[in-house]
C-alpha cells in the first residue's frame, strides 16, 4: 500500500492519545482501568479513527500531522466508544466470545462484572474525551453525532435487533442490512462526518459523506461475514467460524459466499463514486481498496 | 410534611419530563425501549432530580413550576443515569438482585442482554437529555459535571471498589466511607451543583453545597444500611436483608446499629449547618428531616 506510512503516522498518534487520555493501570480502582485498557490497546485497526482523519484531512486539502494532533480527542472518542460495544457485546449472554483482537476478551480476563463497568466506563470517557476538542461549539456538534450514534436509533438498536432478529431465527436480508447499518454503519457515518463538522463543509457534502460511509460500514460487515464463512483468522480479529457456532445468520448464509462478494464489490464502488470528484480524495480512496483487499 | 404537596408537583413534573425524554415503549426495537422504561418508571422517590430542582428554587429565591419546567432536562438526565447504574448492578454477576423499587429487576424481566443494553442506552440518553437546556454553555457545564459524577472517580469507581473490596471481605470503615461517597455521593453532589451552575451561584456557594450533598448522601445510605439490617421492606425500594444475605459488609455490620443511627444523624446535622445561613432554605431544611424520618 502506497499510504502504509501515512496510515502508520496516524494509528500511532491515536494510541498515543487514546494513552494520554486514559488514565494509566496504577490508577484505582486498578481493576477498572486495567479491563479498560485491555481492549483497548489489544491490537484492533483504528478504523473509525483513522477515516474520521483521513477525511479530515481530504477537507482541509493537505495532511499535516501537527494540525491531526488538534483533532485527537475526537478520534480517540471514536475508539473508546467502538472498545465499549465490544466489550459488552462479546459477554456470556451477548455474542458470548472468548477472544478479541487475537487477545483474551475482556470478561474472559476481568470476569463479567467489571467488563460490564468498563464498557460503561469507556462510553462516559468516551464523551469526556471528545469535549476536549477547543472549539465548544463543534465539540457539542461533534458530541451529538457520537450519542447519536450510539442511541436506540444507531449502534444499540442494532445490537438489541440483532439479539431479537437471531432469536426468532427467521432473518431476511433486509433485516441483516438494517443491523449492520446500524451497528456498524451509524458509528462510522459519524466519524467521518465530525471530520465534516470540524472543517465546516457544506451540508451537500456532509450528507455525501454520510453516505460514503454507510456504503463502507456494510461493505466492511458483509467483507467479515465472508471471511467469517471461508474461515482466515488472520484478517478477522476474532476467530472464524464464530459467527457460526453461535448460530447466526450472515450475508453468506442467505446470499452465498460469491453473491456476497458481489455485494462488497459494488457496495465499495458506490462508496468511491460519493467522493469520485471531491478534492484531496486519493487517501480515501486507497482507503476504499485496502478494504476490497480484504476480500478473500 | 409540610411541603408534600411542593414534591408532588414536582416529581410529577419529573415523571412527565421523562415520559417526554424516552421514545415510546412501541418504538422498535421495543423492547430495549420497553426495558429502558421498566426501570425508569418502577416507582423511585427521584431523589436526585427534587434535590436538584429544589436546590435551584432555593438559589432562586422562589418556587416557580413554569422556571422549573425550563430546567427539567437536568432533572430527567440524573434520573436516566442513576437508574442505569441501577440496571447494571443488579445484574447476577454484580449485586444479583430480584427485585428493584418493588418490582421484578430489569434483567429479570428482559433477559442479561437486553438489560446490559438497556443501561447502555440509558447513560447514552441521559447525556443527550441533559444538552436540551437551552443555554449552551450551562449545558456543557452540567454535562461535564455528569460525566464526572459518573467516571471512573465516581460512581463506577465506587461499584468497582466495593465488588473489589467484598471479594476480599475486609472492608473497613474507611472503605465503605470511600464506596458510599463515590457510589452515591459523587452524584447527589453534581445534582445540586448543577443547580448552582444554571444559577451561576459563586464558588463559596458551589463547594458548600458540595459538601452538603456529600453529607446527604453519606447519611443516605447508612440509613439504607440500617433499614436493611433492621428490616423495614416498605420504606427500602429492595427487600431487606438483601445485603446480608450477599454478606456485604455495611455500616451496621461494623459499628452495630446504634452507633449507625448516631452517624447517621451527625452527617444530616453538619449538612444543615452548610446551609444554616441560606436564604430560602427551607425546602432543603426539610428534605433533610424528612430524610432523618427514615431512621427506624
């Protein structure tokens, strides 16, 4: 990848900040900070991170790591909130997983009860972090797009129709769209249109921003079904055929392993299309390819 | 009590704000919203939101229902997350409680998952609650003063000290001094600081109510201690004896009954004393009583 070094630049700033901001393992209730700290620094790509930068950056026509380093309270509110939902989504009664990142998961290590007050810990740091940003006025903006996000109407409803949707074991594709729309697709649609609110673009582009990403954040959840189906623990952070086991129902499941592919693909070319005559695009779009590569 | 009718019409209020707040129990998904409501509307006194509100008429220097209403974003965000923290520690691996306000525990009712969620979903709620107040700064302030009622130095430092510290079964007095602070205090005392902040009170004001609320709170929670021990399920939102049958280590348990009482009423006189000298403070005088009423 020709931006590997400019990807690299960035993941690093953001673990840097993500450490600044969290207070270290030494601090008490020690056990609550070392279970927040676990998933969040147990590997993970810094997706929402690293898009919210990246269109940062295609907004302001250059990239310039000093004026990222103003915007870091925003990406790492992004992480931790993400962290959050993996940590309460991968207890016993949730997705039930033993591993993330390739790492032990967070109730596995810490037990349930503390992962439980960790991901509640990181979704309140989370919004602490991100009212650091210096302009108040778009830290609040910045603030309402995150809780959005989050809400019954983004991530959670997600989650709490996935749960649902795989109890009644009678999933159609229209419902696994709106799940991943909304556990996936609402987080990032807001990460990248922060970076929107931050430079103040026009609502044309802010909505065609939005769009982007609704078309990555399903491109991205149905690319992890596949590699989920064919079996490659080395692309996925958890182990494959997980999704199995627990008996849920994916893109592969109900469309096949190569119609699925088919979606991604087009699914991705839509994206490209959104920012195909934006200025300063080409991060975004390598962006876009490295997520095609992942197509097995 | 001579000011019922003055709590009536304000919890009232109270209620009607978060009927408002929270979607609707129809709401897909439904039943995370229907789980979100259990709680919420499963009795409670609104502790936080009246000493809130009346902390503010005092501040004020009248009781009016219509400036009230101007503030009862606050009131219902305090609710919202002091009824989260309720959710999750109920939970089996956390307090394991049947019941909660006189009804069946939100886990009970909707399943781990859906309560787990639900808490989520709340403190998510509460944070968007809260910037409803039109005065964008006030609101930002209130905000932060939740957030940090709620961290890691707050109120889910508290639980995660008190599991830490019941697993080792040697709690001493300054512990569970330290637990109920954090626990409890830290959010009764941004309440009523909130109050101060809209009334933009000075900081002598500020930390002395501070102080007040930390001594409230305090003494709230022996005399919770006491109930339980004693035995009084119609004054307790939870059956007694709950917390000796989880062998928590109270303030009874350590002191004996008697000499909890003595604390108990020392904690309530030196909060009158903070605000022996306030104009207007006679709602707050007798919130007070009202609270040292409470002791069998």
């Amino acid at each position: 990848m020709l931006l590997a070094k400019y990807f690299e630049k960035r993941r690093k700033a953001v673990n840097k900040a993500l450490d600044k901001y969290l207070a270290p393992e030494d601090t008490k209730p020690t056990s609550l900070h070392k279970s927040m700290r676990h998933t969040i620094f147990a590997g993970g790509k810094r997706l929402r991170p690293l898009l919210f930068i990246a269109t940062y950056e295609m907004l302001r026509g250059r990239k310039d790591l000093r004026a990222v380093r103003k915007i870091l309270p925003v990406a790492a509110a992004l992480e931790m909130v993400h962290s959050a939902s993996l940590i309460h989504d991968d207890l016993p009664f949730i997705d039930n997983a033993d591993q993330r990142r390739g790492e032990i998961s967070n109730h596995k290590k810490f037990g349930n009860a503390i992962a439980i007050l960790a991901g509640d810990a990181l979704i309140t740091k989370s919004f602490e972090t991100i009212l650091k940003i210096s302009n108040k006025d778009k830290a609040l903006k910045c603030l309402q797009l995150l809780i959005q996000a989050c809400s019954t109407r983004g991530m959670l409803g997600g989650q709490v129709i996935e749960i649902t949707a795989f109890q009644k074991k009678r999933v159609k594709l229209h419902m696994l769209r709106d799940i991943h729309l909304k556990k996936t697709g609402a987080l990032l649609k807001a990460s990248i249109q922060m970076a929107s609110v931050l430079m103040e673009s026009d609502k044309q582009i802010y909505n065609a921003l939005g769009d982007f990403a609704l078309n990555i954040g399903l491109a991205y959840q149905v690319i992890d079904d596949i590699l989920d189906e064919v079996g490659a623990d080395e692309i996925l952070d958890k182990p494959s055929g997980e999704d199995l086991r627990n008996r849920k129902v994916t893109y592969p499941v109900l469309l096949g392993v190569e119609e699925s592919k088919s979606q991604a693909i087009k699914l991705l070319k839509d994206a490209k299309n959104v920012i195909k005559y934006m200025p300063n695009n080409e991060v975004l779009i390598e962006f876009v390819d490295s997520i095609r590569d992942r197509i097995p």
